[in-house]
C-alpha cells in the first residue's frame, strides 16, 4: 500500500503541474489568437476525441494481463502480448487519421466557418491526426509501466512536456507565430516523454522493442474487456466534447470559447481524478487477485471518502469565488459566467466515485459500466440538444451534471453489486454523509450570511476551506484515514 500512497502523490503532482501551466497558458492563447481563433482550437480539441482517449487507453485487460505475466516472471508471453497489442493500437491510430482527415474536408459545411477558418482547421485535424497515430503506436510502453507499478515514475515523465509546451508558447510570443504553426507545434511536447517511457519498459521488460504481430490469439481474450473499455471511454469523451460541437453549429466559435474557458477551470480543479484513476486500478486490481478483501474493503470506504473530502476542499471555495477567479483569469468580460460555472463546479463533487469503478473493473464488469455510460451520455446529450435553443450554455452546464450524477448512480447502485461488492446505498451513505454533511452545514450558512450581507461571495472561500479541514480532519483524523488507505486500521 505504500506504493499506492507514493504514485498517487506522485501522480497528483504531476498533473497539478501540468494541468497548472496549461490553466495559466489559456488566457495568453486566448488574448494573442482572440475569441474566434481559439474557438477553432477548442472546436479541433473537442472533435477529436481519440486523442484524449489515447491518455485513458490503459487498457483494464491488457494491464492485468501484462500484471499477471511480469509476476510469473514470463518475459515472453510480455513480449508476444505487447507485439499483437501494438499492432491493435496502430490500427486504431490509422483508423483516427482518416476519420479526423474526413472531418477536415468537410468541416466548412458542418459548422458555421468561413472559408479561411476551414482551410486552416483542416491543417489543425491532420496534424492531430498524426500526433495521435504516433501516441497510440506507444501504448504498450505506458501499459507496461501501469502493470509494474510504475505509474508514478510515467506521469513525472510527462513534466518534459510541460516544459516543452511552455518553450512552444513563448517561440509563438517572440516570433508572432500563426494559429495553426502553434497548433501544429504545441502537440510535439506530449510526445516527447514516449522515449522515457519506452526506455524505463525496456529496462523492466529485456528485449521489449516496437513491434507488429498477427498472433491475434493472443489479443482475442482480452478483445472483449478492451472494446468495451474503449466504448466507456469514448462515451465519457462525448459527454464532455460533444457540447461544444453542439455550440458551435448553434451558436458559432465565440460561445465555444466561454464554453471552453469553463471547461478549463472545472477540468484544473479535478485533476486528480485522473491521477486517482490510474493509481487505482492497479493497487485494487492488486487486493482483488491476493484475496485481500479487508483492505480491499478499506480502499473502497476510506479511499472514495479521502477523494470526496479532496474534491469538497477544491471545488466548493473556487465555486465561492467563481466570479473573481473569472476576471482574473480572462479578464471581466467573463463574470457573466460566474453562476454556470459555480454550478459546474459543484456538480463535479459526483465524480468521487473512481475507486468504486475501479474495483467494478477489476471484477470484469466493463459491459455493463460501457453500456451504462452510453445511457447515460445519450441522456445527458438529448438533454443538452433540447435546452440548448432556449438556455445555451446553461443548458450545457446543467445536463453536464445530469451525466456525472446518473454515472454516480450507476456505480453505486448497479456495478459495486454486480462486481460482488455488496449493496452500494449503503456504501454510499458511508463514503459520503461526513463530508457533503459538513460542506453543507458549513457552506450554506456561510454564503447565506455573506449575500444577506452584501458581502462578496469569495470572502467564503478562506473561510469555508479553514471551517471544513478542521472539522473534517481535526486532530489525528487525516492520519487515521491515510493508515487506513494503507490496510493498518480495521
């Protein structure tokens, strides 16, 4: 359990570093490019969604299967599976590249672009395009690095390309660099830790190298739990970046900005939720196959309520001050987004819910949280498509939260009991009465008196952040909760 301790700090540093430069670099993209060039960015992000797949493609099944191989110490069944693996992720790269292409030929007839804008998105998708194709060609590297508990030492790679990003940024200032030169440039830092990851998996794993292979025999057990993964992850993916598609044939490039400045600012505030994720799975998947069902127990109780305790910590005090942390983000052009992005914020305190996935997917019950994820973003979808003409980005905003909360349902009431888990109400009731009790016996009241009195509503956040650590996590309680993540109280 140490290990779990050390890569989720290290994984949450990682992408709070990371995800910090990308915050502070929006609002200087933004002012240099302006309102509608960034739109077209945003735009370009949001389509192609393989990209941000390829982050979360740490396969369930070919990560326990590589687990499994480098315990037993067989170092040939690793190399026959990362052969046909990359084979498979190849094809799923080349397969990318000509959709995103298509996308790209026919963009100034699906959305609301002039003829320079579409010339130079197709310019942007074909350069995703193959920054995606070279990401997924390197897969197996990373899975290899998941399976040997590694995850820490692969998400400090990807700091090479912060650094990286912020070197392509300034080149762009100093040398006034056209939109889709930085488009074009700003996707070569992520695939600069590639080589790092592939040494340090070749070190671990002698004469692992790239490699094709039609052994799908191999491949073909796992092609079930993988296909599957592949749907939930693409249904997440749509819940998020089908709405600004959604804007942008409505509403044109500007709203996607606004739409995208939120976005921004919520997707900073959880990293660690990704961070959580892969650490998670591993470690549980771990427990899982030891029979260790007490501490299995005490990740899925202790664990999801530490994650809950955290998100509260950040999103309620940024959800307080939502309208100052605009303008100065962006400028004061913005606060008129303050109240949908308060509520995004809060909405997001559902997504506490990673370590109970976790375990749903180490029992293999990745078609049922698949299928329930697509419910739940064709939801979440038609509700946005319905609302939008009268409500806009509001309506953006609140079937956001449809999505996350019905995904919460599923998890708790659906997957732990079909996972073998016991009933999830009660879990649930567990994870989160202590802390949604004390944010809202602390939050209410504190805004409550600051708008009676005419106060600004950020005055809350220092004090609602002091009021709920030291009631959540007095003397001794963050100790006993961090002992228990590590299987040492009953």
């Amino acid at each position: 359990m140490r290990t779990v301790a050390r890569n989720f700090i290290l994984v949450t540093a990682s992408r709070l570093i990371e995800g910090g430069v990308r915050f502070l670099t929006v609002p200087i993209v933004l002012g240099y490019f302006g309102r509608e060039d960034f739109g077209l960015m945003a735009l370009a992000f949001s389509l192609h969604v393989f990209l941000t797949l390829a982050d979360f493609s740490i396969s369930a099944n070919v990560v326990r299967r590589f687990s499994d191989h480098l315990v037993a110490g067989d170092t040939g069944a690793v190399l026959r599976l990362a052969r046909v693996a990359t084979s498979v992720y190849v094809g799923i790269g080349l397969l990318n590249l000509a959709a995103v292409l298509i996308v790209g030929v026919f963009a100034e007839r699906w959305f609301k672009l002039e003829a320079a804008q579409a010339q130079a998105f197709f310019w942007m998708m074909l350069s995703l395009g193959v920054s995606s194709l070279l990401t997924w060609a390197g897969t197996v590297y990373r899975q290899v690095l998941h399976a040997s508990q590694q995850v820490g030492r692969d998400e400090a790679y990807n700091l090479l390309a912060t650094a990286g990003t912020l070197l392509v940024l300034g080149a762009t200032l100093w040398f006034r660099l056209d939109l889709v030169t930085y488009f074009a440039l700003v996707l070569v830092p992520p695939l600069l830790p590639m080589w790092l990851r592939a040494r340090r998996a070749c070190q671990l794993v002698p004469g692992l190298g790239f490699g094709l292979s039609r052994d799908w025999a191999l491949f073909s057990p796992l092609l079930g739990g993988t296909l599957w993964l592949l749907l939930m992850t693409l249904a997440d993916m749509a819940a998020n970046h089908f709405r600004p598609i959604l804007l942008a044939r409505a509403d044109g490039l500007e709203t996607v900005t606004d739409f995208r400045v939120m976005q921004q600012v919520a997707g900073f505030a959880t990293l660690m939720l990704t961070g959580a994720m892969n650490v998670a799975y591993p470690a549980v998947a771990r427990l899982d196959a030891a029979a260790d069902h007490a501490r299995l127990r005490l990740v899925l109780q202790q664990g999801s309520r530490v994650l809950l305790a955290g998100h509260v910590v950040v999103l309620v005090p940024l959800a307080f001050g939502s309208a100052q942390l605009l303008e100065l983000y962006v400028g004061s052009a913005y606060r008129t987004l303050a109240l949908p992005l308060a509520f995004w914020l809060l909405s997001l305190l559902a997504l506490h819910y990673t370590i109970v996935m976790s375990f749903a997917m180490s029992r293999g019950q990745t078609r049922l949280l698949a299928l329930g994820a697509c419910t739940n973003a064709l939801v979440s979808l038609a509700l946005a498509f319905g609302l939008a003409p009268r409500l806009g980005l509001q309506a953006m905003v609140a079937s956001y939260a449809a999505y996350v909360l019905l995904q919460m349902l599923l998890m708790y009431l659906l997957a732990l009991p079909a996972a073998g888990g016991g009933a999830g109400a009660p879990l649930a009731v567990q994870v989160m009465t202590r802390p949604l009790g004390l944010a809202l016996a602390v939050g209410l009241p504190l805004a409550s008196g600051l708008w009676l009195a005419g106060q600004p509503l950020w005055w809350g956040a220092p004090l609602f952040l002091a009021a709920f650590a030291g009631l959540m996590w007095g003397p001794g309680r963050l100790r006993a909760d961090f002992q228990a993540l590590r299987g040492r109280a009953a």
